[in-house]
C-alpha cells in the first residue's frame, strides 16, 4: 500500500501532536506498570506476603508482577481487535483508562495484616488488569507514531512512544525515593507507598485530554473509508502472520529479559550487597533519562544502517555486556554501580529498544497491523519479560553467583540473533502490505 503523506510532507512539525500525545500516554501507563514492579522487590512481599521468610515472600510478590506480564498477551488480543475494528484513538482511550483505575485501586488496597489473604488475592486481580491495559497500549501509540509518519523515518517516528519506557521508569523510581525520603521506614510500609499510586489518577487526566485531542491515525481512516476492516482479527492476524508473531516474540528476548534484570531485579541483587536503595534508584533514574535521548538517535541510526544489522550488532554488545555487568555492581563502589546501572539502561537495552516498535510493526499490514505487532511484542512478557526477575532470584539462590545469571543474558541474546534470520528488513522500505491483499493479486 502507498503511503499516505510523501516524505517531503511529515516532518517534526506536523508529527509532534502525534508523537507528543503517544509519548505522554505510555510515559503515564508505564509510569502506572513499573511502580509495581520496583515495589514489588522491596515492599509487596512485606505487605502482602508477611507470614514468608523473605526469600520466598520476594520470589511470591515476583510472581504477583509476573501476572501483570502473563496479562498483556490477553491484553493485546482483546485491545488489538478494538484497534483493527474501531480505531487507535478510541481503544487508546480505553487503555489509558483501564491503567489508570486498576493503579488508583492498587494504593487504596489493604494490606495481609488487615483483610488476610483476600490481599494477594486482590493485588494480583489488579495487575492482571494493569498488564491487559499495557498489553493493548503499546500497540496504538506506535501504530500513531508509524501510520502518521513516512518510511523513510519510520524507526525515529517510532521510537518516541518507546521512550515512554525510559520516562515512566524515571518517573517511577523518583516517586519512590521521594516518598522514601518523606517517611520513616515503617511509615512508608503503612502508607508512604501509597502516594505515588494516587498520584497516578491526575496523571490519566492529563494523558486523557492530549489523547482526546489527536487524530485518528490516516492509514486506518483509509481502510476504514475503504471498508476493509477485518471482520476478526485474531483469527486472521494468527492465520496470515504467525510466523511473524512468533519471530518478533523472540527477537524480543535479548532486550526484554534483560531489561527486567536492569530496573527491577537490581534492587533485590543490589540489597544483597548492602547498596543503598538510594544509589540504585539514582543509576535507574540516570540510565532512563539518558536512554530519553539515545532510543531516538539508536533509532535514528537503524533506518540508515538498517534494522537487521542493528539489531545483530546490539545483541552482541548485551551478550559482551552481561559478564562485565556484574563485575562492576560487585565493586559496591556507589559512582561505580550507578555507571553500570545507567549504561545498562540507556547504552545496552536503547540500542535494541528504540528501533524495535518499526521493526516490529513495518512488516504487519495495516488492517491487521494493531493485533499482530500487539501480540508479537507482548508475548516477550511471557517468554522473558516477565520470568527475569523470578528466573534470577532463582539462580542466585541455587548458586550464591551471579555468573548464571550473567549466562541467562547471554543465551537471551543468542534468541534474538536466531530470530533475525528469519526477518525480512524494511528500513527505508513501505511496510508489509495486507497478505490476503496480496493473495487476491497473485
């Protein structure tokens, strides 16, 4: 299919409503998915899982998380259908909404000391509805960002919904430090923890108005003018793009796994060691707003080198990476763990993160396009996104070393370079036309 704007016509100008609306709006919803994620390796298995050892209490409120990311495949279907039939803006909406609530109900929840085991019981209902709004937010904002813009610039139009990551992860961990620093310990077990989730329901008010105010995306509006839109998009997405969904789930795994050991397991591995909270808070906050600027010039760099090669030599570097990782948090030298930390995040996990929603996306058709990218990015969350922190714990506790760990990174990236060769590249290309379209003209 042609593109809708010559390249001539879409420039920063025209593309910063778009961008700006889509960046803000996963920026809150990420915003909403890490505070539970860093709070889970430091105060849910205390508040939620008190009758533990904590140990175990830690690895229990990691499989709480875990459900979050075991939800985003579901959310993806589910939202990627209202995408392909509806439209981006609307079900946009309807994410953003559903992030929002289910992160306010989390603030408001009482702890194990106060309604018994309804408690996990109720957290883990919460995320489950937290990673089906994550699960079909990501998908729309990049499909805002791709359809609004041209090919020739598709991986830096792409990549600015995917420095939402990197701004709610800051946004995140200094909601947490600054609650920490407000509250005494035991205070901030009671209700300090709380604040940042409340903050969270003004936050989707603000996300809420840009949104409503942006466009729908061109490229829709055309099929749908045209009337084109699939009928059922699941079936058809998994019966004309399966492979690209499995391919794309797994060129994930050298960027998701990883990243999961980066911002939120280091909190577990770093109190090992007697690192201040503090300082790893300050590498994670570093790390992601670096990584604000590195995701679009990676992604830049990727539509003139190609996505492919990009993607292979990052890989490499996080395998080279995984070792030397850890030998430098083990120094405890505080400047010297915050350096790792934010290399990590704004060096490692940017090079692969940034370009990844072109990369993924550019090869589904447009009338499928919001499911089958949805579904191949969430996936990940099941295979590696989600497992990390557990697989991690786990590893450590078998062997008191960090070098298996080290070693799960190593074989995550082997994964992704296994995955590329089955890829086609569309840098510089249109994207992947509908196959049936394509079919019919056989």
């Amino acid at each position: 299919m042609a593109s809708i704007s010559s390249e001539n016509s879409v420039d920063m100008r025209r593309m910063f409503p778009v961008i700006f609306s889509s960046t803000v709006g996963t920026s809150i919803e990420w915003y909403d998915f890490f505070l539970y994620s860093l709070l889970s390796a430091s105060v849910f298995g205390k508040v939620f899982f008190p009758t533990f050892d904590p140990a175990t209490g830690t690895i229990l409120a990691f499989t709480t998380n875990f459900a979050g990311f075991a939800a985003r495949p579901i959310g993806a279907a589910f939202f990627g259908w209202f995408g392909d039939r509806v439209g981006r803006k609307s079900t946009l909406i309807a994410t953003l909404l559903l992030m929002g609530i289910a992160t306010f109900l989390v603030g408001c929840l009482p702890g194990y000391a106060q309604i018994g085991v309804a408690a996990p019981i109720l957290i883990s209902i919460l995320r489950i509805l937290q990673g089906a709004g994550v699960g079909g937010e990501w998908g729309g904002s990049v499909l805002m960002s791709v359809e609004h813009g041209d090919s020739r610039r598709r991986g830096f139009w792409a990549s600015w919904p995917q420095t939402g990551v990197p701004v709610g992860l800051a946004l995140a961990a200094t909601a947490i430090i600054i609650c920490q620093a407000i509250f005494p310990p035991a205070q901030f077990l009671t209700i300090g923890w709380r604040i940042p989730f409340f903050f969270s329901a003004l936050l989707i008010l603000v996300g809420l108005y840009i949104r409503l105010r942006v466009l729908e995306s061109p490229k829709f509006a055309e099929i749908k003018a045209e009337n084109r839109l699939s009928k059922a998009p699941l079936p058809e997405v998994i019966r004309h793009y399966w492979r690209e969904i499995i391919l794309t789930a797994l060129l994930r795994s050298g960027e998701q796994a990883p990243f999961y050991l980066f911002s939120t397991y280091i909190l577990t591995y770093g109190k090992g060691l007697n690192i201040a909270s503090s300082v790893l808070f300050t590498g994670i906050i570093l790390g992601a707003v670096l990584a604000f600027a590195s995701m679009p010039t990676f992604s830049l760099l990727s539509d003139r080198v190609g996505r492919k090669r990009w993607f292979t030599i990052g890989a490499i570097l996080m395998a080279a990476f995984a070792f030397p990782y850890f030998m430098l948090l083990n120094t405890k030298n505080p400047v010297v763990v915050v350096i790792a930390i934010a290399l990590s995040l704004c060096i490692f996990h940017a090079w692969l993160y940034g370009p990844e929603a072109a990369f993924i996306s550019e090869r589904f058709g447009t009338k499928l396009r919001y499911s089958g990218a949805s579904l191949g990015y969430q996936l990940a969350s099941l295979t590696a996104g989600g497992p990390a922190p557990i697989i991690a714990v786990a590893l450590f506790a078998a062997y008191h070393s960090s070098i298996p760990i080290s070693l799960y990174i190593v074989g995550m990236a082997v994964i992704t370079l296994l995955a590329l060769l089955g890829l086609r590249e569309y840098a510089q290309q249109e994207t992947a036309e509908d196959k049936e379209a394509v079919a019919a003209t056989v």
